[in-house]
C-alpha cells in the first residue's frame, strides 16, 4: 500500500509537468501579440519563439532519455524540471526578442528531459494491468491543458500580462520539483555501465534540426535543401548507429520487434493529420463563417473536450481489451473526422461540424493513451527511456510534417497573400487538398495500427 500510494503521488508530480508544457504552448498563441508589441518582434522572429523550442526538445530528447538509462532516470527528469522552470522564470524577465527565443530554447532542453524519461517512471511505477488507466489519466492532463490554455491564457495576458504566464510556470514547476523529489526514489539505470553515443546523438540532433526546420520554412527553396541535408543525415545516422556497439538508439527496435515499429509509425500519422486540421478549421470558422476569435475558440473546445472524456475511458477499456484494437478504432474515427472535411463548404451545417469535432475528439483519445500503452509494453524496461522518445519525436515530426502540409496547399492555390474573406474560395480548395492528403495518410495509419494484431497471409 505504501508504494502504491507513492506511485499515486509520483502520477500526481508528473502530471503538473505534463500539464505545465502543453499548456504554455497553447497559451503562448493568444499572448504573442503581446509579446510582439512589448518586445518590438515582427513576425518572423515571433516565430521563433515558437520553433526555437519545438526544435530543441526534439532534438535532445533522445539525448536525454539515454543520459536517464545511464545517470538515473529521476536525476534528468528532475533536472529537467529545473531547466524548464528556470527557463520560464528567465522568458518572463526577458529584455529582448533575442534573449526570449534564448530562454525558450532552455525551456526546451528542459522539456526534452522531462519527456525522456517521465513516461518511462510511470510505467516502471505501475503493473502492466493498471498502465493504460494511468496512461489515460496522464494523456486528459495533457488535453486539459491544451483546451484550458487559450482560455486561461487569454485572462492572464489580458489583465496581468504574457510575463505572467511564465512566471506562474516556474512556480508550479518549482512545486514539481519538490513533490518529485519527496515521492520518486529510485534512479533506474538501466545502461549505468556503458558509453555515451556522442557522434550518433550529433548526427541524430542534425537530422532532425534540418528536417523539422526545413518542413516550417515550406515551400522556399531553402526548405528543400535543408529535407535534403536532413535526410542524408538521417541516412548517415542509421549506417552508423548499425555499427555502434552501444548505439543512442538500438534499430533493432524497428527491424525486429514488430508491434513497436507498427505503432510508432501509427502515432507519427496520426499526429500528422490532427495538428493542421485544428489550425485550418480556426481560419475557416473565422475567415468563412465569420465568428471572432473567442467564438472559434469555444467552438473548438468540442474536440479537446471530447479528448479527456475518451482519453479516460479508453484507458479503462484497455485494462480488458487489447488497447492495440482501441486504438485502431481511434484511428477509423480521426479518418471519418478527415473525410468529413473533405466536404466542407461555407453553409455546411453547425451540427456537421459539431460532429466532426467530436470524431476527431473521440478519435484522439481512443488512439493516444492506448497507442503509447502497446509500444511501452512492446519493449524491455531497458528500453522504456528509449521508446519515451521515439514516441516524443514521432509527435512532433508529425505535427511538424501536418502543418507543412497545409501550409504547402495553401501556397499553392493563394501564393503569398494573405487569408482573408476576399478569398475565402482558394482558401477552402486548399483546404480541401490538405484533407484529401490527409485522407490517404489515414488509411495508412488505420493498416499501421491494425497490423499489430492481425497479419495478412500472402
């Protein structure tokens, strides 16, 4: 009893973390025009208030998870709470655009160390049996905070200023750090005796640097160069990795355990087609139906809270069902989301829409929670570091990829001008495009996903 309330009080810690992270992110996007008038940042380098973190986090987060296995998971988990809040507390004191996208990088080192090795403690705490209920309980935390983001970001920007959302950050994670060092007592090195892969985390770092950074800058012809760079180091990476004896990231994983390489590739597209269609359907309820940004704000709450609501029962269902069937299922209802955007005009229905939103809600939280359960149960706790982190990357490689997506069929059919009512009717055929893209990414998803439980005789 004693450890299973420790483990509960662990869950607890973890969860303001997880809380913590998503919800800047999302609070930050309603406090960037604050930002932008009190620092003098024009749009370009706003920007990278934005990228400068999500670049960092995932390029050291499989750096992180491995340093975990080596010095002790609990050791960079909380060190990465201290970075993180530390970072927060500098980002609201900054004087300056630079120092701000300076202090979110840090934010990001810290995130990357709290993603590596966070989800690894919680299914080390708990029984295989009770995973998917504590996987679902962390992943709602997750969602709330998306969905309460913009709101409550909104008052604290308006009324106490976009410091303010920094600075409340850096004391809840200065509360982390004291529950975490009060109720995690166990390091867990899994690797304590070998070597750091510094040349392979190098390489590694690059090829997601050029990756991500060039799939932002779509479609310039600096974004094609930079894939380029970003998948001949890729390449390099794998070469080598094959030949390390102590490799940041074991490919076995992928070639020989088939269950991982199925959901990891499941997650990556799944995220791929949920990111762009929330930020395209905020243009469309606001450039073609007319509401304001508060209004597309509440009506796009639908789908988060939809999430936490499934997050949790899916969590439940996978105690008594195989969650790599729950999951699929999550994945046939994000498809249905997808294609019923396929069909978007400016009159269609407010119950249609209602209802897409609530697929795509109903469909995340089957699959997440789920998805992560099956590929943490895929692998030895040796590896449960490691899996954190393909699972963290393939997140933000597929939002990444999403949003490049969109923003490419938006060029294609307004160039260079900007979204406005004026020409709404190119906006919806990029939409359309986008969605039509996506469609087909899901089918592949759904056979991702369902291949880990069934295999098709030739």
């Amino acid at each position: 009893m004693h450890n299973e309330k420790k483990a509960i009080a662990a869950l607890i810690a973890i969860s303001i973390t997880s809380f913590l992270v998503p919800f800047v992110g999302s609070s930050l996007n309603l406090a960037l025009p604050h930002i932008a008038r009190d620092l003098g940042m024009n749009a370009v380098t706003l920007s990278l208030v934005v990228s400068a973190y999500l670049l960092v986090c995932a390029m050291f987060q499989m750096s992180a998870a491995r340093i975990g296995d080596l010095l002790g998971r609990r050791k960079i988990y909380i060190l990465g709470i201290a970075l993180f809040s530390v970072g927060s507390l500098l980002c609201g004191i900054a004087w300056s655009p630079a120092s701000l996208i300076i202090f979110r990088a840090l934010t990001g080192i810290g995130s990357a160390m709290m993603f590596g090795t966070a989800m690894a403690i919680l299914v080390t705490l708990f029984p295989t049996q009770k995973r998917g209920l504590i996987l679902g309980i962390n992943s709602a935390v997750v969602y709330f905070a998306l969905a309460s983001g913009p709101f409550l970001g909104g008052i604290l920007a308006h009324n106490f200023g976009w410091r303010s959302i920094f600075f409340i950050c850096f004391v809840a994670g200065f509360i982390a750090i004291l529950t975490s060092l009060a109720v995690i007592d166990e390091e867990w090195r899994e690797a304590q005796n070998e070597p750091f892969d510094v040349k392979g985390s190098l390489v590694y770092a690059f090829s997601l640097f050029a990756m991500i950074y060039g799939l932002s800058l779509m479609p310039n012809l600096e974004s094609w160069l930079l894939l380029l760079c970003g998948v001949i180091a890729a390449v390099a990476f794998v070469i080598y990795e094959k030949r390390c004896c102590y490799p940041i990231l074991d490919l076995n994983l992928f070639s020989g355990n088939r269950t991982f390489r199925f959901s990891t590739i499941a997650a990556m597209i799944n995220y791929l087609t949920i990111a762009a269609p929330t930020f395209l359907l905020s243009l469309y309820l606001q450039i073609v139906r007319g509401l304001d940004a508060q209004q597309a704000g509440f009506f796009l709450m639908l789908q988060p809270i939809a999430q936490i609501i499934f997050t949790l029962l899916a969590g439940r269902w996978s105690e008594r069902i195989d969650p790599s069937r729950i999951a699929t299922g999550g994945m046939i209802f994000v498809s249905l989301a997808i294609l019923g955007l396929c069909f978007l005009t400016p009159t269609t229905a407010w119950t249609q829409l209602i209802g897409i939103l609530i697929f795509f809600g109903v469909g995340f939280g089957m699959f997440a929670s789920p998805n992560t359960n099956v590929i943490m149960n895929s692998v030895d706790k040796k590896y449960y570091g490691m899996a954190s982190a393909v699972t963290g990357t393939a997140r933000l490689i597929g939002q990444a990829s999403s949003i490049a997506i969109a923003t490419l069929a938006i060029h294609i059919y307004l160039g260079v001008a900007e979204v406005s009512a004026s020409n709404q009717e190119a906006f919806m055929k990029s939409l359309h495009l986008t969605c039509v893209i996506f469609s087909g990414f899901c089918l592949f998803g759904i056979y991702a996903s369902a291949a880990r439980f069934y295999k098709w005789q030739p």
